[in-house]
C-alpha cells in the first residue's frame, strides 16, 4: 500500500513491518519508496540508515563495528543494545543517539524488538535512550502477533 503512494506526498520515512514470516523495511527517501526484506540478525533502523550497506558516515561505521561484536558475543542483551543505541559523538550527528538543540533536532525515542519463533520481546523508550527507561510492551505486542 505504501508503495503506491508518491514520495513526495510524505516526509522521508524508514517503517519497520513484521509478521511470523518475515521482516521488511519500507524506505521512503523523498524521491523512492522501496521495500527491501531483512535477513535473519541485528539490524539497526534509523532516520539516516545505509541500507544498501553503504558505510559512508561515522555514524554507520560505529554501528557495524558494535553489531559485529554483539553478534560474536551471542544474541545482545538489552544493555548491549541499549548502550549501542545511546552513543554520542563530538559531532552529534555521528552517534546513534542525537542531540543537535542548535537545529531543534535529536532522537526522539528508542525500541529494541527481539523476535523469536512463536514472540516477541518489544521494549520502547520514549525519548532519547541516554535519557529515558526503556518501558517493556511484549505482552502487548505478543497479543497482535497472536492475530497474525
């Protein structure tokens, strides 16, 4: 449905959609809308994700260097990810978790989704992760998955 919309007609978007078969990111960059599917792993989604693998920024690069060592340690724990979600850089943009008040403009909130066979793990934090508790929804999320 997104698809055949104009990119134009929205802001730039990247949205997360996940049933029990498989997980896709819609990408809407103001002149495309594309869908491209997820592997099986850690995936890190943000306003400014490369995801053709691209690794153009600093920001990228910290990302895949930190994903490669939670995932040679196992399946990262909430500290892990909430740690690698909640970086800052001397230039803010740089870091995973933003904060640029001279442009009114920094991370806004955090979800962490571990998917399992039969549930999911949802945890959201609604504001900048460095900043705000992540708050547990995986009752609530495992019930929509439950309508799947």
């Amino acid at each position: 449905r997104v698809a055949a919309h104009q990119p134009a007609v929205h802001n730039r978007f990247h949205l997360l959609a996940v049933d029990r078969k498989a997980a896709h990111l819609v990408v809407n960059d103001g002149k495309e809308i594309r869908e491209i599917q997820l592997a099986t792993g850690l995936h890190v989604v943000t306003e400014r994700s490369q995801v053709e693998g691209d690794l153009q920024t600093e920001r990228e690069k910290l990302i895949a260097a930190r994903m490669k060592t939670h995932l040679e340690s196992g399946v990262p724990s909430q500290r892990d990810l909430a740690g690698l979600l909640s970086v800052h850089a001397e230039d803010p943009f740089d870091g995973t978790c933003v904060h640029a008040p001279a442009y009114t403009y920094g991370t806004r909130s955090s979800t962490l989704v571990w998917f399992y066979k039969d549930s999911i793990r949802f945890l959201h934090a609604e504001g900048p992760p460095c900043e705000t508790k992540y708050q547990d929804y995986s009752t609530q999320a495992n019930s929509v998955l439950a309508l799947l």
